[in-house]
C-alpha cells in the first residue's frame, strides 16, 4: 500500500457549500436544498467551455451579495455537483442569504 504524502497549509476563512447545478434552464435561480444541504440551482448557461461554471460564480457573487473573486470551485468542476468555497462568510451568514433567495 502505498502511503500519501500531504502538504499542509493555511486555508482561507469562509465556509463551504454544496450545489447541484441544472444546465441550460429558463432561468437562474435557487431551486431548492435538499436533505443533504445540497443546493439546487438552475442557471440558463449550457455547460461548454466553463461557460455554467462562470455564471454560476457569477450568480451565487449577486446572491450572496460578495465579489466574484472571494467565491471558488473548489471540487466538480467538470460535474453537475460542486464544492464551492465563499472567502470571508462565515457558514450561518452563507446558510441565512441562500434561504432568503429560495425561488
């Protein structure tokens, strides 16, 4: 068996969120969280070229009323279903603002 090697570091303060993002909709917007805290989102990109994923940073950045620049992809960039990093927002502010957005 082979043994990992890990680097440690420091991280970034903020908090994590899951969404499962539909593609190709009517229109963007919050579509519900599940059982699980995932948050289901549609957004009208199609998923080409990182187009979806641009929007959807673009999208959560108006929601949650923060720069686009302090929100990543932190994992599933390539999937429906994506890790996403909020810099400098504590979980209960995120949790708070999604709620109030819900369609």
């Amino acid at each position: 068996m082979t043994r990992r090697k890990y680097r440690l570091h420091d991280g970034k303060t903020g908090s994590a969120l899951v969404v499962r993002v539909t593609p190709r909709a009517s229109r963007n917007r919050i579509a519900e969280v599940l059982d699980d805290g995932t948050v289901r989102i549609h957004l009208t990109a199609a998923p080409v070229d990182g187009e979806a994923n641009e929007k959807l940073i673009a999208f959560l950045a108006k929601i949650l009323d923060v720069a686009k620049s302090r929100i990543e992809i932190v994992a599933g960039s390539t999937g429906r279903d994506k890790l996403i990093s909020v810099v400098g927002m504590d979980a209960a502010t995120l949790h708070k603002r999604i709620i109030a957005k819900l369609d």
